[in-house]
C-alpha cells in the first residue's frame, strides 16, 4: 500500500470519527472517583450537547431534577424498579456529562438504575429521547471467613444479675434475627425460653463487628413480675453454655468457621457500685513509654472501659495514648503516644461506668432496702491521682 493510500485511510477514518462525535455515541453512564478510595459519583456520557447545554439553562431546582434524571437501587420487577424513590444525592452539568454525587457513598456489590428522560424536565426547550443505564460498583474479593472473636464477660464465672454479653466478630456478619443464631442452655440440657431482650433495632457497634446482647431485665431485677412468673435467666449455683450458630452467614453468604461456646458458673448476685477509689495504680518512670497499669476491683463492662477511662495531665489536658483492657476486663493498660514526663498526673472515670450488673461508680443498679444506701459521695466523673517520677 502507497504512502498516498495510507494518508487517504487516514484522512477518512480521522473524518468518520468526526462525524461520529458530532452525532454522539449512545449514552453510558461511569464511575469516577476524584481521588484514590474516594467514592465514585456516576457521569452520564454520551449525551449530545446540545441536550446538555439545554438541560443547563433550564436551571432545574432540587425538587425538579428527579424528573429529568434518577439513581435508584436495582432491585425487583422493572415496574417496581421504575417506581422506587431516587437514592438521595445532587446532579449536576458539566462540560461533556451528566453527573450525580450520592448523598452517602454507593454499596459494593448493589445494582443501580439511572432513569433520564431530559425532556420531561420544566423549561427544556428540545425533546431527547429518555433511556435508562445500568450502574454497579463491583464487590471486592471476600476476605477470610468470619469468626467469633470472643464473647464478654470473658469470665468463667458470673454474678447471677448480668445484664448484657458482648459477640465480637472478625468480620461483619447478616444482620436482622440476630436472636435465632445464639442460645443459652443449663448444664441439663436445659435451653433457656427467651433468655435476650429481642428488639427490631439490633445493636451494632459502629464498625458493625460487635454486637450486644442483653439479658432481659424484667427477669434480672428482683421483684418484678416477669422473673416472678417465667423465673430468673441465670440462677446462682447453676452452669451454663452460651451457643453461637455456626450457620450465620457473614456478608458474602458463608457460614462462621465455627461454632463458639462459653460455659460459666453462675454465682451470687452483685449490688455493689464501682469505686474508683478501690482500684490498684501502678505508675511508669519518667522518660519511659512503658504503659500505666490499673488493677480493677472486679471486672467492668469491656465496651465502657474503653470510652469512660482516660488520663490527664497536670493541667488538665487529656493525654494521647492507647488504652487496652485485659486480664477478664480486671486490668487496664494506658499506653501514652509520648513518653512519660515528670509530675502529677489522674485516671479519670465517667461516673456513667459500670460493672457486667450495670452497677455504676457510686451507685448500685438496684438499691435492697434491707441494706444501707452507700454513704461515699458520686460525682459526674471520678479521680485517681498518680505520681510519675
């Protein structure tokens, strides 16, 4: 092939492709994240501009552009789809695009829909044809199966009026009938009847890896009608084993690599607050990062402790540090970001901290009138002084 071939193929395909973009390719919508690990937003590209330039200066309000243009999550009959609200968000017009920003960032894995039908837009002045787009961010590569981590109390051994375990997982598991994955039997073989308060809005750590569970408190309290007539759920002088299922499936559809059980002895009841005042301090040396160690009086509830206990300086100013509770929720360790320097320094506990009963500093969870109300004064936060040298 000539030279002079080559350069009229060229000239041609360099016109067809001209003619192509004046034209327009059919619409088709993208991802496009501003930077790396930022959520997409989705562009709409392939529109005629003069469609866009339209849309532009019909100027639409927040409440008009759901009629030009909606994202909506992918899910049901295409006439149920059609009719399902817009995921909220804002659109916008740039120079070759449609683009929607999302309110809150687009779930992996979630199929979307864009319906636009720009004509149906207040004030356009010409008529494009509507279409709709299919949308999806793909879903990352399951990770490793999700276990149990642990349930808290740690403890093998239980006051009889626990309130509350904590499940921990690896990883984020199904949510919604939480209650039929766990159980709680006596050492008989016995299962206990509804031992867990069960509520529509489960409770979820924000990182969703741990869950709480509490114990039903109309037959944890003495006295109340509920433990009265269908008996306490843990009863002192008794064993019991806590059952998760290893059928609950984590978010990629699997099931736990394990079942997890925690047996445990129950024993007497405990009435008593928490006192500050009781604990055990071992202060570092000046000039080290070696961490402050606290020897509770008897075990506090794990998720409190790690929010309700902190360090301040001599002038009152927080210090930065890492906080970790061990030794079955009875030893606490603050390790500071800087190393210690010289002087006076407090442990400082909200007052809202409590024990596994949900006894607090200063104030039993349930008063006995036949025992003394406690006569030490209860502050919103209480102070232990300690001295590094």
């Amino acid at each position: 092939m000539t030279a002079t071939v080559l350069r009229a193929c060229a000239i041609t395909l360099s016109l067809l492709t001209s003619a192509l973009s004046a034209i327009g390719a059919d619409p088709q919508a993208k991802l496009v994240s501003t930077k790396p690990g930022a959520p997409p937003t989705v562009e709409i590209v392939g529109i005629e501009k003069s469609s866009l330039a339209a849309l532009a200066a019909a100027k639409l309000t927040a409440d008009e552009w759901p009629k030009a243009a909606r994202l909506v999550v992918d899910e049901g009959s295409a006439d149920e789809v059609a009719k399902k609200p817009p995921v909220a968000g804002s659109w916008s017009i740039t120079a070759d695009a449609l683009k929607f920003d999302p309110l809150f960032p687009l779930v992996p894995g979630t199929k979307y829909r864009v319906f636009c039908d720009l004509a149906a837009a207040p004030r356009m002045k010409i008529e494009p044809a509507p279409f709709a787009l299919a949308v999806s961010i793909p879903k990352p590569p399951p990770g490793p199966r999700v276990s149990v981590v642990g349930v808290f109390p740690s403890a093998n051994r239980l006051p009889e009026n626990t309130l509350r375990f904590y499940v921990q997982f690896s990883g984020p598991v199904a949510r919604g009938d939480v209650y039929k994955h766990v159980k709680l039997v006596r050492a008989d073989g016995t299962r206990v009847a509804f031992p867990f308060l069960e509520i529509d809005e489960e409770l979820w750590s924000a990182d969703g890896l741990r869950l709480t569970l509490l114990f039903d408190p109309g037959r944890v309290k003495r006295g109340l009608k509920p433990r009265e007539e269908d008996g306490p759920i843990l009863e002192e002088g008794h064993r019991y084993t806590f059952e998760v299922d290893a059928n609950w499936l984590d978010l990629d559809g699997r099931p736990l690599t394990a079942a997890h059980k925690k047996t445990f002895d129950v024993l007497a009841p405990d009435d008593q607050p928490v006192w500050p005042e009781d604990w055990s301090i071992v202060a570092p040396r000046a000039r080290s990062d070696a961490p402050l160690v606290v020897k509770l009086a008897k075990p506090l509830d794990r998720a409190l402790l790690g929010r309700m206990l902190w360090v301040t300086d001599s002038d009152g100013k927080n210090v930065e540090g890492t906080l970790t509770v061990g030794g079955g929720e009875r030893v606490v360790t603050f390790a500071p970001k800087n190393p210690w320097a010289r002087g006076g320094y407090k442990l400082v506990a909200d007052a809202r901290l409590e024990d596994v009963c949900g006894n607090r500093v200063g104030e039993p969870f349930e008063l006995d009138v036949l025992k003394p109300i406690p006569l030490r004064p209860v502050t919103k936060i209480a102070e232990r002084p300690f001295t590094v040298k």
